[in-house]
C-alpha cells in the first residue's frame, strides 16, 4: 500500500473540500457553473487493520470561488446571493457527514465505499482515493435526489441546477 498506518486529519488547513455543479435547461446558457469551496470540514483518515474515512462539514460554509459560463461574470452581489440560497434552500443548514462502510486498497490508493448524510437523510457514495506525492485527492459524484433534494432552478424552471454534483478532496497527506 502507498500509505502508512496512522491516523491522519484533513482540514482547511492542509487542503480544499469542493463542490462543483453544472447547469440544465433551456436557459442553461444564462446560468453558471459554480465552483463552490467548503471552508469549515473536518477529516480522518485512520489506517491500520481496518481502515477507515470519516468527514464532517459546515454546511453554511460554502464560498462561491468560481462561476464559469453565463451571460455575464458574477459580481460581489451575485455570489452572497448564492451563498444565501444554498444556506436556506438547498443544504438548509443541515449537517453533512460522511463514514466510510468499507475501505479497500487499490494499486494507487483506496477504494472508499459509505453513508453520506445531507439534511437528515443518508444515500450511499462510493470513491477511489489516490495517493502520490505526498497527497492524496478524490472526486465523488453526489446526486443530489439521492437525498431528497430538488436541484435548484430558477426562471420558472428554465434554468437548473443539474442533479449531479462533484465533491472533491485535495491534501496533503502527514500525519
């Protein structure tokens, strides 16, 4: 395996948690692709006979970095508004939390299988973890009906956000 044994803690502080989303509809071209970052999680990483994930995050710390795409570039004004409606629409201030229900060693890393909790309500989510260089990075396909979610949209339907999001990790891996 590429990673030692320990138990190893991830944070704002040695890497990102991000969301990305795309947009559907027949005004999709109005929309923006968001590139959301999660400012307050928490990871653990703890390998050893049984290897484990484990992740909490604050919902209400969603920062809009990026929005590609649209009909014009976002202002100061446009992102606080979309931060706002995902605090009260979309996550509704819910707590996210993922554990891990298996953990398997691949060539290049793990095999991450569990339970991902969104606004009370748990789906599974699976994911490779890769491991190089002292890092180590995933990307998670997270639908949001999975969770009894409705994907945001706007102009009467026009506009939506699409269901499917990516959740990535990047950080460097010490213990």
């Amino acid at each position: 395996m590429s990673i030692q044994r320990g138990s190893y803690g991830f944070g704002p502080e040695n890497g990102t948690l991000t969301v990305r989303t795309g947009r559907t509809g027949a005004v999709a071209k109005a929309g923006h692709d968001l590139l959301l970052e999660v400012t307050a999680w928490d990871a653990t990483l703890d390998v050893g006979d049984e290897t484990t994930v484990e992740l909490t995050a604050d919902a209400t710390s969603l920062r809009v970095r990026e929005g590609t795409g649209g009909m014009q570039a976002l202002d100061d004004g446009d992102r606080a508004n979309i931060e706002q409606t995902i605090d009260d629409e979309v996550l509704e201030r819910g707590a996210i939390a993922f554990r891990s229900t298996r953990v398997t060693e691949t060539g290049d890393g793990l095999s991450v299988e569990g339970e991902l909790t969104l606004r009370g309500r748990s789906a599974p989510v699976a994911f490779d973890v890769a491991i190089a260089g002292g890092r180590l990075s995933a990307v998670a396909a997270v639908r949001q009906t999975d969770f009894g979610m409705k994907p945001y949209s706007a102009l009467f339907g026009a506009l939506k956000v699409a269901d499917e999001v990516k959740v990535a990790i990047d950080a460097e891996l010490s213990i």
